[in-house]
C-alpha cells in the first residue's frame, strides 16, 4: 500500500472563500461571453429540443443513448416560459430537431441563451466542488490552485457553456468520487445515501459514465476491505449502507426515467441484435432487470452508431472506422494547456511512488478509469470532452503540488535557497503560462490547442469535430461577412443550424461554380462527411474527402473554426 499523508481537515478561511468566490465569477463571466459568441453547436441542436419534449410528453424513446436529466434541466427555461413542441413519436430525434428549428427561425438562438445560462451555473457547481475537495484534502492553498486550474482550463471553459451531456456528466462523475471518498472515509447511512443517489443520477445524464462508475464502485469496496474494523457488528454495518447505497442508486435511476419500462422482459424490448444486451436476453429470455428499459436500449445503441460506411474517427490527418485506443490520451495532450499535463503526469507518479496525502486514491485511479474505460469501450473518438471528467480529477491530484512548487517544499530540505526560490519562479511562471493559452483564444475556446500541438493554427492537422470545430462560428461569420461588405459567399458549413438563422446568406460549395472568397468549415476541409446545407431549405450529404481538392490551396483567411479561400 502508498504511505500516505494525513491532512489535517480545518474549514476555509474568509479570505479563501472570497479567493474561491471571485475564481467562480471570473469563470461565469468567460463562459458567458462564450455563451453570446458560439452559434448553436451540433449537439445541442438535438440536445435542447430533446430535452424540452421530455419535459413536455415525458417520452424518453426518442433518444435513449445521452439520459434525461442532462438535457432536461437545461430546458426548463422554455418549459416555464411556454415554448412548445408537439408529441411527434414518429420522427426520430434528429428529425425532431429540425422540426423545432422550422417552428422558431426568427428566435431561435434566443432560445438557447437561458439553458446555456443553465449549464454555466452547473460548471460553477463542478468548480465549487473541485475546490471543496481540494481543500479537504491539501488546504486551502491548494483548494485555490484547483480553482485557478478550473477557472482557466479551455476545455471546461469550452464546454461549460454548451447545451451537452458532457458538463452535467463530468459533474456526476466528480461528484460520485467524492462521495465514495466521504462514505470510506467515515461511513454512515447519510453519506451512503448521498453515494447511492450520485450513483442513480449520473446515468440519467449520460449512460457513458457507467464503466467509471463501476471502478469508482470497485475501489469503494477495496478500500473498505483494506480497513480495519474494530468489531464485526461495525463491518457488518458498513456493507449494509453500502448495499442500501445499490438499492438508493437503482431507485433513483428509475425516477430519473419515470420507471418506464422497469421489469419489462429484456427480449422484448426493442435491442440493437449485435448488442451486448441482446446477447444476454437471448440466453435468458424471462430475464427481467430492475432498471428502465429506455437505459437498457440506449446501452447498445453506441455500437450500432460505430458502424458507418464512412470513416469517423480522426487523428493527425488519418482517418479509421475503428478508432485508436490511444485517441483521447492523445487528445488530452493536445488539448490540455502544457502546464497542467506536467502537473497531472506529476500527481500520478507523486501517488504511485506514495507521496501523495489520504485519500488520492480517490482521485487518481478514477482519472485513469476515466481513460481505460473509453480506450476499452467508447467506439466513437471524436472529442476531448469524452474524457473531461478526467481533466477535473486531475486538478484536484495537481494542485497541491503546484502549492509544494510554490512554497518550495518540493525539493529536498538539504536544497539551498536559491533551488527553492528557482523552483518558485518556475511554478509561478507556469501558471502565468496556464491562464495566458486560455486568454489568447478566448472566448473561441474550442479552437485551443497547446504548443504541442502547434497552437491553434495548426489544430486542425491534428483534431477535429468537437476538439476544434462544431458548428460554432456562424455569428463570427456573419460579422465578418458584414465587416467585408460580402453580401453571400460559397459556404460549406459542419453544423447543423440553417446559416440564414444567423444573418449568413450562401450558396453551395461547388468546384464548377465557386468562385472569390469562399468558406468551408475545418472538419468538411479534412475530409469529414457530414449533411451539410446546400440551399436555404435544402439539406444534403456531404460524402467523405469532398473537399480534398481545397487542401491543396492555401486560405487567405480564418474566421474561427473556418477556414477562408479566394477562388478563381
């Protein structure tokens, strides 16, 4: 076992409060400005109206793979303001989607400025928590340092304004940790009842989390294994309030559903045949499961989207129809400001060599389940936000060491002074460097890419889709259209809201007729295929490598994400 540390637990000072309380603001006011500046992204054109109809028909079939709450709680906004979507069982979600753009043209991205508001009131919780334990743990100093971190982090900043799962499901996985953390460390029936409904809630935000759910549950029982009971009355207590916790999780997940279709025979629900879960009810074919049958479908639903004709996953100008396991470590290296991937590579190795204090336990192995659990079972490499839960445990596992650089603690005590004071400086210099990549690409957030990667400018040769482009720009485009007296352009835009919504007037991009300046987003560029608007009402695909013949000439320009060509 790690020798670890004991901290000694104290509450926070005023002055560490207003430090925490001013950090908090500092990122609400980023990603509100974000908020203004991003046009609606791919997925929260499906995310937000999904949402709303669930409020509104409380039928959850539509699209059973991304949970309920996540996008529910968003939309309560427009549900307590009247907006309305009628009961259509026959459309799919994304057919959905486009219906209730068609029903709300002129306001439409109006529409989507309070749920933003929402979701940026969600990330301050995240924030609020990553400082909270942080602070348990290392002190206050250390809690502030999470708290930078948070506050500047571009991939949080990015995301922490978007109508997705991402956010609410990073903030459930946190949260679960933490809990766990809580309950091992002094078990009581509160804390495992707080444990059991973290546990519940968090599927209903994505279903993806539950293999980090499982090694968050796994490490629960190792631990208290590990401990030393004083009698068997007090173990025995313990594993009851562990179980009460199952029996918690299971009760609150169906409330999350509505209990739709809990204990329906699982060969007769509507299962993808190449399933996991249809494997199972083939076998046991009376198998009836406590859970609702909608998070039952949407468990399968992943591998069935894995398989299309076209290539999705993209990485370093290659592309695979199977993915790399090593995708979104890569990812995370690219997108992750340089300073804090070093401070994360020293956490982990200060927690294996056991220099870490009681408790890190509960943050590093989730952070590396995080990473093992998409690596082994998440078809689909698209973005860095598939692993953001573990960018946020990895905050909490830096920070006190940012705090030992700081005090100079981190070298040997037999260091002269002027190591201790160079150590200092570096540390200082490196979270000036941390916040300052932020501040350069704000608030087009999800262009960020370290130097690595070779900044944002060259993003694109690395990453794609949710790393780098998602349909974000079409207000800078407008803007900059406006700016060039350019009345219309030939467009090619990844992205799923009509353009006119936001004032872009275009025509298709076609080799025969596009001629002067003309635009194209950086994922249709690389060869993406997507459906892509053709026409003011006119959607079509757009097939893999169509736009290869652009590559080889070079942009004169760049309005975020896009990319901007002059043709003869």
């Amino acid at each position: 076992m790690h020798r670890e540390r004991v901290v000694e637990r104290r509450q926070p000072t005023t002055f560490a409060l207003a430090v925490a309380t001013g950090l908090l603001l500092l990122f609400a006011f980023q990603a509100s400005v974000a908020a203004l500046r991003d046009s609606v992204t791919v997925d929260e054109f499906v995310h937000l109206p999904m949402g709303l109809y669930m409020l509104l028909h409380r039928d959850f079939h539509l699209d059973v793979v991304h949970g309920t709450l996540s996008r529910m709680i968003p939309a309560l906004p427009l549900w307590v303001g009247g907006t309305y979507i009628a009961e259509r069982p026959d459309l799919t979600h994304w057919a959905l989607a486009f219906h209730f753009l068609a029903e709300h043209p002129d306001e439409y991205p109006k529409l989507f400025l309070l749920p933003r508001a929402v979701v940026i009131v969600e990330a301050l919780l995240l924030g609020a928590l990553l400082y909270r334990w942080a602070s348990v743990l290392y002190g206050d100093a250390a809690g502030a340092c999470a708290l930078i971190l948070f506050a500047f982090s571009p991939t949080f900043l990015a995301h922490g304004h978007l109508v997705t799962t991402d956010l609410p499901a990073t903030l459930a996985l946190v949260f679960a940790a933490y809990a766990g953390w809580r309950f091992v460390d002094d078990p009581s029936t509160r804390r495992a009842g707080v444990l059991g409904a973290v546990l519940g809630v968090a599927p209903a935000l994505k279903l993806t989390v539950l293999p980090v759910e499982a090694a968050i549950f796994f490490l629960i029982v190792v631990t208290l294994r590990r401990r030393n009971a004083t009698t068997a009355a007090n173990r025995n207590r313990v594993w009851i309030q562990l179980f009460g916790a199952v029996v918690v999780a299971v009760a609150v997940v169906n409330l999350c559903y509505g209990c739709q279709g809990t204990l329906s025979r699982v060969a007769d629900l509507n299962l993808d045949p190449q399933g996991k879960i249809a494997w199972l009810a083939a076998r046991f074919p009376s198998l009836r499961l406590p859970v609702p049958a909608p998070l039952l479908v949407g468990l399968d639903e992943p591998a069935a989207r894995a398989q299309t004709p076209d290539p999705e996953s993209y990485l370093a100008g290659q592309w695979s129809r199977q993915g790399w396991w090593y995708y979104h470590l890569v990812a995370f290296a690219l997108k992750t400001p340089l300073p804090m991937v070093i401070w994360a590579l020293v956490a982990v190795l200060g927690w294996l060599a056991g220099r870490a204090a009681k408790g890190t336990v509960f943050v590093v192995v989730p952070a590396i389940a995080v990473f093992a659990t998409n690596a082994l079972f998440n078809p689909i490499d698209i973005g860095v936000r598939h692993v953001m839960a573990a960018e946020a445990y990895l905050i909490v596992a830096a920070s006190p060491w940012i705090v030992r650089g700081w005090r100079g603690s981190s070298v040997e005590a037999s260091s002269s002074r002027g190591t201790r004071q160079w150590i200092r400086m570096a540390t200082a210099l490196s979270i000036l460097w941390y916040a300052a990549g932020t501040l350069e690409v704000a608030p087009r957030y999800l262009e960020y890419f370290n130097e690595a990667a070779g900044g944002p400018s060259r993003g694109h040769r690395w990453l794609i889709d949710s790393n780098l482009d998602w349909g974000q720009d079409l207000v800078r485009l407008a803007d900059y259209l406006n700016d060039h007296h350019l009345e219309s352009v030939p467009l090619a835009y990844f992205g799923s809201v009509n353009p006119i919504v936001y004032g872009v007037h275009f025509q298709p991009l076609d080799p025969a007729t596009a001629h002067g300046i003309t635009v194209i987003s950086a994922s249709l560029l690389m060869g993406q295929s997507y459906f892509a608007w053709h026409g003011p009402h006119e959607l079509a695909w757009s097939g893999f490598g169509q736009y290869d013949w652009l590559r080889r000439l070079e942009p004169i320009d760049r309005v975020g994400s896009m990319f901007v060509f002059d043709l003869p």
